[in-house]
C-alpha cells in the first residue's frame, strides 16, 4: 500500500469484527509508532495495551460515569450532546473493540498533547497498513477510579491522552466530505 493509499484508507471504525488482533501485531504497530515525532525528541509516549474485554467495560463505565458528573457540574458543557449514550448502560465508549491501546504521558510535559497526538497518528497508519481499523475515543479519556488506574498500570504522573481502539473492521464507512486546504495567505 503506497501513502496515499493509506491516507485514503484510515477511517474510524467503530463496529469490529470479534477476532483478537494478536499481541505480537499490537507490538509491531507499537515499534512503527515510536517513530513518530516529538518535541524535542522526548519521546514520553507510554502505552497501556488491554485486550480483556470485561476490563475494557469497566473503563468505559468508568469513563462515563465521570463525563456524566462533569455534564452535571456544567450543563453548558458541549460534552452535553453525548449525554443520551453516557446514560445508556448498552453504550461501551470502546465499542467492543478487541483491543483498546492507551498513549499516555507524564503530566507537565508542555508539548504531551502533540507529542501523543503525532504517535497516535502513526499508529494509526500503521494499524491501517495491516488490515486494522482503529478509532480515537476522546470520550475514553476520563478514567478517574484510582483503583482501576492501579489496575490497568497507570503511572501516577502520567494521564490518557489518546484511548484508541483496534480491530478488524466489520464495516469501514465511507469516506466524508473533505474541504480543500484553507490558505490564509501565501507571501
């Protein structure tokens, strides 16, 4: 696949196929996303890698019940059109996805939120370049249980930038509209 080919491909999938991707996969995908770049070549990217689906429920519920609670200190919040899917017990933020990879960092890195956001874009790619499918789940970001994060080997400096999930896709959805390059000015 050459790269425009794999920029055409990556779509987030949200609807997986049950098969497990197989460890060894997650770690290839894993050595590919360590060359990606960050500040200063800092590389503070650190990764949870959790395949147990029971555990991947509780994060979700975990997940929703603090976006709830934030929804409910700030009923302006724009997370407020989620509100519906949190209450549903059904919604798994995660999507069911076989696998559920977490870049995290530690805290007070002023570039972290770049840093991890140029990782998860390349494992992305690297996912897609394998027949994966994966998703960005911002909404799975807001794990607070202090006994889950022990759980799931959270440093303590550290917080989750980018949740992503992978997969085999049961359906990859078109793609949407695209603009063209919004150019401001050229000088």
């Amino acid at each position: 696949m050459d790269f425009q080919e794999l920029l055409k491909k990556r779509r987030s999938i949200r609807d997986f196929r049950t098969e497990e991707v197989p460890l060894p996969v997650v770690q290839e995908i894993l050595q590919d996303t360590c060359l990606a770049p960050t500040a200063g070549n800092g590389q503070p990217c650190r990764f949870i890698i959790i395949r147990d689906r029971g555990v991947m429920k509780r994060l979700s519920d975990d997940s929703k019940k603090s976006l709830l609670a934030d929804i409910s200190g700030n009923p302006d919040s724009p997370l407020k059109k989620y509100e519906a899917a949190l209450k549903d017990e059904r919604f798994n933020v995660f999507y069911n996805a076989p696998c559920l990879v977490l870049i995290t960092g530690p805290m007070g890195i002023h570039s972290l939120e770049v840093d991890c956001a140029l990782t998860a874009a390349y494992f992305m790619f690297s996912a897609v370049s394998r027949g994966l499918g994966t998703c960005w789940i911002a909404l799975g970001a807001h794990i607070r249980d202090p006994k889950l994060l022990k759980e799931i080997g959270m440093p303590k400096n550290c917080r989750i930038v980018a949740p992503i999930v992978l997969g085999y896709p049961a359906d990859i959805p078109e793609a949407s509209e695209r603009h063209a390059p919004d150019i401001a000015k050229i000088i």
